[in-house]
C-alpha cells in the first residue's frame, strides 16, 4: 500500500516538473534539406540555404529562443539514392524538408512526406504535375513550369509560328512540362509537330540521334527543356549537326539561365554553340537585400574555391529557409509543440534491417503546413505568398537572348500583362493588358548572326514528296484532270500551283495523286476528309473555300472567284403585229395616258387667262388640251406657255416624259432582239419557289447549299456529271425528264457555254466563293502559298494561265438581255406621284390667287358704285367680253359670277380695277365708271 502511494507521489511530481516545460520554445527545431551537392542547382542552393539558416539564427525577431538545426542530405542526382537519403532524413526527426531539386525525386519522397506528415518545401522542382490534389504535403517555393510552358506559347505566338519541335529529358519533369506546353500552343493555335524525347543520363550518341530525327521535320522552331548538368552537351552536338545556322530557332528553358548563371566567364566555352538562342530566367527584382546577398554568397564561395557562380535556384533556396523559420515561428507562437509518434502502419517485418519503424509522424505536420500556406514575406525574389493552387503570387520571367560573350535581356513575361519590356513591378501598378498591341519584346539576332526573323520551318528533309490528292472528272478538265501517272496531273488549278511553288523561296517536291475512277465524279468532301486523317498532305483542284471544309483544312488565298449562277435554256422570243405594246403592262398605259391629259388640263387651266392660244371656242379649247398633251410626248408642242406656273409645270412634265420615252424604247429594243427563257426562270428566287427539277455538277459542295441554305428538297436535285449530261438534260427540259436550269460555279459554267450557245446565265451570282488550294490545319504552307499566289496576280502571270485555259466562246452571252420582261407602274409610280403633285400644288397657287383677285375686284366696286345701274354696267361689260349675246347678272356673289371672273381674261379685270381706282380718286360717278368700261 505504501509503495502504491509512492509511485503516485513520483508521477504527480513529474507531471508537475512537465507542467511549465510544455508551454516553452524548444531550444532547436530540425529542418532537412535535400539536394544534389555536384550539381549547377545544388552549388548555388548548399551556400545560400547555409546562409539563410545562419541569418535567421542571428535574427531575434524570428524563432526567439529557438534556433534552426540544418540536416543536409545528398541526392546523388539518382531517384533510388534520393529515396534513400530522403528516408534516412526523416529518421532525424525533421519538422520539414527544403528540397529536392529534382522533380522525378519530388514525385517519390512527397508520398513519404504525406505519410508522416513532414512539409516538403521544393525550391527547384517545377514539374507542374506534383499537384497539392494528389501530394498535399507538397509546396513549390519556385515558378511552376506550367507558367513558364504560357511563356514559351506567347514567344512563339508573338512571333506568328504555328508549329515547333519539342526537344525534353524523357522524365518527369520533362514530359510534364512538355505536356502543358502542348495545351499553352493549342490555346495560341499552334502545336507540338514533334516531340524528341532524351532519356537521361543519355551519351551523345543518343543524343545525335535524336537531334538527327527532329531535324528531318519541318519545324526549325526548337523548345529544349531539359536538365542543367547534361544540357550544354545537347547543343554542342546540334552545331556538329549544323542545327545552329540561320533559320534555326531555339527557345530554352530556364535550366541554361542556370547554367550560363553558374558559369564563369572563363568557363564560358560553350558559348559559340549556342548564339542567338532565347533563354528564360526567373525574374527576381532587383533590391538592396538581393545585392547584399550575392555579396556575402560570392564572399563564401571565394572563401571555399567554389568555382560555380549564384543562379536563381540560390535565391529561390535562400527564401524558401525564411519561408520555413517564419512558419515555425507562428507554429510556436500559437502554442503547438513539435512531438513525433510512432505510425502504427510503419513495423518491421522478421528480418528485415530498413528499420520503419524508426519513421515517426510529426503531429503537428497540418498545423505547420498551414502556416506554411500562409506565408506572405518579402524575400530576395519578391513576393513570397502562396495562391488557392499553392503556386507563387506573381510569376514572372526574363526573356535573354544569347550574343556574343554573354545574354542580353530583350523582354519579360509574367501571368500578369504577357509580353512586354517594361519590368513585372511596373507593370503590377497598372490595370493588366493581354491585347495583342501590348505584347513587345525588342529585336532578336538570331543564329547565323541575322536580325530577320526566321520563317520557322522547312520542307521536311525526309525524302518524302508533298501528296497532293487531284480529283479525276470525266469532264471540264480544262480546270484540273488528274492522269494515270503521279506526273500526269494538268488544268487550269495544277498550272497555277506549279507556278506558286515555284515561286517558294525552297523546293519542295509533289507527287499528284489522282482520286476518282474519272468515269464519275470523285466527292470532293471525302478528298478534304483525307486531309483531316492524314492520308493526303494537301488538294490541288477546283475546291471551294466554304466553311464546313475550313473546319478540317487549311485553305490558301483564293485563285479565282467561282460564285454559284444559274444556267437555264434560251430562245428566240417571237415577234407580233403588237409588240409595240409589251414594253408597257395594261395598267401602265392606262395611268400614263391619264397623267398625259391630267397634265394637259392642269396647263390649259394655268394658261387660259393669260395665254390667247388656250382661248377661243370650247371645242377649239378641248383640241388644244388633246393635241398639247399627246404632242409633248414627241416634244411637238406649238402652245407656247407663258405664265410661271404653266412653265414650271411644264419643265418638269417633259422630264417625265423623256424617262417614259427611253424607258419604252429600251423595252422594245430588248422585246424584239434579245432571247427569252424558255422555262420562265428569270433567277434566284423564282427558281427556289418554283418546284421544277434543278441540275448541279454531282461530288461539289453545290447540293449540300441547295438543301442545307435554299432549303431546296432533294428530290428536285439532279446530279450532272459532264457537259454533254449539262446540254442534254437542259434540251429536254424538265416535261421529259431533264432540268429546268442548272446551279454551278462560274467557272465551270464558263467552259459550258463556251460549247453551247442556247443556254445562257439567268441573273447574278448569288455566292461569292472562291477556289483555293487546301492544306493540313496549320500548315505553314499555305500561308507561304497564298503569298505566293498574290505575286503571281501582282506579276499577271495568274491572269495569262487564266487566259490560256478559258477561251473566249464562240457566242455572245447577252446575260442583260435575257428574259426582258415588261415595264410596269411599280417602277415609275415615284416619278408619276411628284409629278402630280408638282400639278396638284401649282393648280392651288393658281387658284388661290384668283380668289385673291377676286376679291379685290370685288371690294373696288363696292367702293365705287352710287347705284345699281353702274354696277349693271359694270358687270355687262366684264360678262361682254366672254359671250356678248348673252346678258349677265348685275351681280358675282354667286359661284357662277365666279366662273365667269375666271374665265375673263387676267389683262381685263387689271384694267378695270385701275380705271376704278382712278375714278374714284377723282370724285368720278358710277356713269363715268360704266362709259369707261363700255369704251374699253
């Protein structure tokens, strides 16, 4: 019983003496390192973590109390002896791992690290598939390669080349990289052409081998993504190869900025090899703290005759120990301890001597990961803070290029604003610009010393001809015929390629391949189709450019334009002994006579109180209005007008009837000369309503648009093969099983009807396609051709090939002239309206003014007239002009005194309103008023 209060005492004391030790700092926390001590990476890192643990030590601010213990483990540049180093690390009771350099480590070790729950922090791993999804005790303190590979794609964008040649270590990290490249060029629409994969640790024998291959492509753009201790060797074979002259493009990734950063200026040997090419490097901004770095690391270097220079890894390794200290800083500071436990999974079996067991799981691993993620310092490259995807805020990138006895820097990019010669910092204060106007970089010299830009591909140099697929027809082979040989091939289409490939600045051979049994025609879809699948390099015929073949090929600069028109048969309209009458319809003639004597009233109206030749009797009056408006169709008037209005009138009812009287001869001028159309279709959109059977030439895209956009049932289309077929099919017409006219492409129509004469094009062209040559998608070919077609048009020369096939025909076309048709009111209702109304406005001026006369007149006599016997006499004598045998009221109030104001002439009703106006001045009587009119 003693003895039991004894061992409580014991354990109550030790719990006591444990009590205050649980809430102090540990005097030293265990950080590892893993990395390649020989290596270009491992050099610069070794130095600047050693110095990067030494000034957190002698810092106060951070981990008071606590210093960091570095365990350095060495990877041997081997992912067995990584795995094996890496667990011998974890033994030691680590709380973290800065490292490994190497991604195919990264990949093995980061399933250790998940195990025991130890951060692995890399510096240099950059393969972009060691996602936090699958390893999420892994964390890049370095630039993915995934934003490096966008910064590849935006070169090769920026300088407009469409495929190059990838050339990476056959590794982890080299396929990861390449495989996000592929996606960034696909965006850009580019492409990988070939991929040349070096295994590791290859000899150079490979390595020709492999250059060898990947020069035998088309691309001369090269990506080189590859590992920094055996890449110079890659470089020094491609110039043996002489891969490294003009036209060559080579575009590296950041492994040479270390190694050229790393090199000494009297190490710089290899230099000759690689002049001209591009190089990325990570960008670090300049700072105070950078350059006191690089200070005390060279000092060091000097210190242990290290021959290797400081390259970005050092910087990238110096902040990720900071990263690490200020995390482990917080993980205290919030009362966490560093305690391992033994993993129940982990035992050794019978026998065995790997020792598992001593593997222990740190406890607080996910509260140090998270403070890891929360890091937000500023070191020697930068911002150092972690996205939602755990990569680095702000990747950015310089872009050098290599010349002479060093690099000189030609632009940036970052996943900010792309390309540009601005630095990243500046560019963080602005609003982000992708636009392509802002995308820059300065001038590039490339290999071979020029200032050009490099095209960026060559005719493949593997002995094999360019296929080009020709469709064999039965006819129109004046525009391509495809013969039994793979030289045989002639036409139109094949003289203007042979002429553009000439015209390349390199050879490249062809071999014509021809499709179709040249009984019927080939379908020229399933010829683009071959394209797509890679059985045909290109086609060479009269293909139409139309968008569903743009989707599988490319296309060049059309050649020639061939819209789609109708053909339709023709015949002579016959002649009657009333074919003066047709050019106008019934309701024409009617509203043009009409407006004829509406025009002539409206002129006798204006020009009846002024002009004597609108005067006299009434059937004299009737006369002139009939011969006055039928005579002005001929110009023959003998009337004379003379008021204003009736002139203006005049002036414009003349015009008129010039546009009437050239209208009407032009009509019976194209009635009586021209053919008419036999079957009515006069073009486009009587043809689609109608339901008569409709011919096109059989495999062209021409059916597909008859359906799919006219939506023309297939049962009215009739496939045609050869001009006889075309002729025949027209003859009989549709009543015996023919066509009512046929739809094809103006070229192929041309050379029909050069043959045949009595049938003629109906309308306008209604589409305006062309033909081109077509191309695998992205083929740079077909950009260099469509050049080369715009300098044989600028030269003439595609006009005299045009010229030597399509001959003039031997009849004329009329094509205006075809199926004249009469002139109906719908096309001159606009010109007969404001003349009209021109009449109608002159009619009311001329009224109102008579009205206004009128009432002076009347008001003059009301005035002057002492009784009714002047007023009588008045009246008689204004009435006694007009009709003297008759006697006339002694008052106008009414309408018909009115009428009879109207009717007496202008000059009359003048002289009397003066005589009154005088009279009255005078004191004169209504007697004297009634002399003096009498006596007038």
């Amino acid at each position: 019983m003693g003895a039991g209060r004894l061992l409580v005492l014991c354990v109550a004391l030790a719990a006591a003496a444990a009590a205050p030790a649980a809430g102090q700092r540990p005097s030293a926390v265990s950080v590892g390192a893993l990395f390649t001590y020989e290596s270009v990476i491992g050099r610069a890192a070794q130095l600047a973590i050693e110095l990067a643990v030494d000034d957190v030590n002698a810092d106060a601010t951070v981990l008071a109390g606590t210093s960091l213990n570095l365990i350095t483990q060495d990877t041997n540049c081997s992912g067995f002896l990584g795995t094996i180093e890496a667990l011998e690390l974890m033994e030691k009771n680590v709380v973290a791992v800065i490292g490994p350099q190497s991604s195919g480590i990264g990949h093995v070790i980061s399933h250790v690290v998940n195990e025991l729950h130890v951060p692995l922090l890399s510096f240099a791993a950059t393969d972009p598939t060691l996602s936090a999804s699958e390893y999420p005790y892994f964390l890049r303190s370095t630039i993915n390669d995934y934003f490096q590979m966008h910064a590849v794609a935006s070169i090769v964008d920026y300088f407009q080349w469409k495929e190059v040649t990838a050339i990476f270590v056959d590794d982890d990290y080299g396929r990861g990289g390449v495989s996000v490249l592929g996606d960034a060029l696909a965006a850009k629409r580019a492409r990988i052409s070939y991929k040349a994969a070096i295994p590791p640790n290859s000899d150079t024998d490979v390595v020709s081998d492999v250059l060898f291959r990947a020069n035998m492509m088309e691309s001369r753009v090269f990506v080189v993504h590859v590992n920094p201790d055996t890449g110079m060797k890659l470089f020094s074979t491609a110039n043996k190869l002489r891969m490294m002259a003009s036209g060559y493009v080579w575009i590296v990734t950041d492994w040479l900025a270390a190694v050229l950063d790393s090199s000494k200026s009297s190490d710089r040997n290899d230099m000759n090899y690689i002049q001209g090419i591009i190089v990325l490097r990570q960008h670090t901004p300049d700072s105070v703290a950078k350059s006191k770095f690089i200070s005390k690391w060279n000092n060091m270097a000097r210190n242990r005759s290290i021959d290797s220079a400081l390259n970005s890894y050092g910087f990238y390794a110096y902040d990720s120990v900071w990263t690490v200290a200020h995390a482990i800083d917080r993980f205290l500071d919030s009362g966490q301890q560093i305690n391992f436990s033994v993993d129940p999974r982990l035992h050794d079996s019978n026998g065995s001597t790997l020792r598992l067991s001593t593997l222990k799981i740190f406890d607080g691993g996910e509260q140090l990961l998270q403070q890891l993620l929360l890091t937000n310092i500023t070191g020697l490259t930068g911002q150092v803070r972690f996205d939602s995807d755990r990569n680095l805020v702000q990747p950015a990138y310089d872009i050098l290029n290599v010349g002479g006895s060093g690099s000189r820097l030609i632009g940036y990019w970052s996943n900010y604003s792309g390309l540009s010669v601005a630095s990243p910092e500046i560019l963080y204060r602005k609003p982000p610009n992708r636009s392509t106007s802002a995308q820059r970089l300065y001038s590039v010299v490339w290999p071979g010393d020029i200032t050009t830009k490099p095209r960026g591909w060559v005719f493949p140099n593997n002995g094999k001809p360019l296929r080009v697929g020709v469709p064999n027809k039965p006819s129109f082979k004046e525009l391509v015929s495809g013969g039994k040989g793979p030289d045989n091939a002639s036409g139109y289409s094949i003289d203007i390629f042979n002429a553009a490939i000439k015209l390349l600045p390199y050879p490249v051979p062809c071999q014509f391949i021809a499709i179709g049994d040249g009984i019927n025609n080939p379908n020229y879809d399933d010829i683009i189709n071959r394209i797509s699948t890679n059985s045909l390099d290109a086609a060479v015929g009269d293909f139409a450019i139309v968008r569903n073949r743009t989707k599988i090929a490319e296309f060049t600069q059309p050649y020639i334009e061939a819209g789609l028109v109708i053909v339709a048969p023709a015949r002579r309209a016959n002649s009657s002994a009333w074919a003066f009458l047709k050019p106008f319809t019934v309701e024409m003639w009617c509203v043009t006579g009409a407006l004829f004597l509406f025009v002539g009233v409206v002129v006798w109206i204006l020009e009846h109180r002024t002009n004597e030749e609108f005067r006299g009797s009434p059937r004299q009056q009737v006369l002139t209005i009939f011969w006055f408006s039928f005579s002005t169709m001929f110009f023959a008037h003998r009337q004379n007008t003379v008021s204003a209005l009736g002139r203006f009138v005049l002036i414009i009812w003349l015009f008129v009837v010039l546009i009437i009287n050239s209208s009407y001869t032009a009509s019976l001028t194209s009635i009586l000369t021209v053919q008419q159309l036999a079957t009515g279709i006069t073009g486009l959109d009587n043809l689609v309503a109608s339901a008569l059977p409709i011919g096109y030439q059989a495999g062209k895209f021409v059916r597909n648009y008859l359906i799919d956009e006219l939506n023309i049932p297939e049962s009215r289309l009739v496939p045609l093969s050869t001009i006889q077929e075309y002729a025949d099919a027209l003859n009989r017409g549709p009543k015996n099983g023919g066509v009512a006219a046929i739809v094809d492409e103006m070229p192929c129509v041309e050379i029909f009807l050069s043959s045949y004469c009595k049938f003629r094009i109906v309308g306008q062209e209604f589409t305006k396609e062309g033909w081109g040559f077509a191309f695998q998608r992205d083929s740079p070919l077909a950009a260099d051709l469509s050049t080369a077609i715009l300098q044989l048009s600028e030269s003439g020369q595609l006009q005299r090939i045009h010229d030597e096939w399509f001959t003039d025909p031997s009849c004329g076309s009329e094509d205006s002239g075809l199926g004249a048709v009469q002139l109906s009111l719908g096309s001159f209702w606009g010109l007969f309206l404001v003349c009209a109304l021109i009449c109608t406005l002159a009619l009311m001026v001329f009224f109102g003014r008579v009205c206004w006369q009128y009432s002076r007149y009347s008001n003059s006599k009301a005035d002057g007239e002492p009784g009714a016997a002047a007023a009588a006499a008045v009246t008689t004598a204004i009435v006694s002009e007009m009709q003297p045998s008759k006697p006339r009221p002694t008052r106008l109030g009414s309408f018909k005194e009115l009428m009879q104001f109207v009717d007496t002439k202008e000059e009359e009703i003048k002289k009397v309103m003066k005589r009154r106006t005088c009279e009255k001045d005078n004191g004169a009587g209504g007697s004297s008023h009634g002399r003096s009119i009498s006596s007038a």
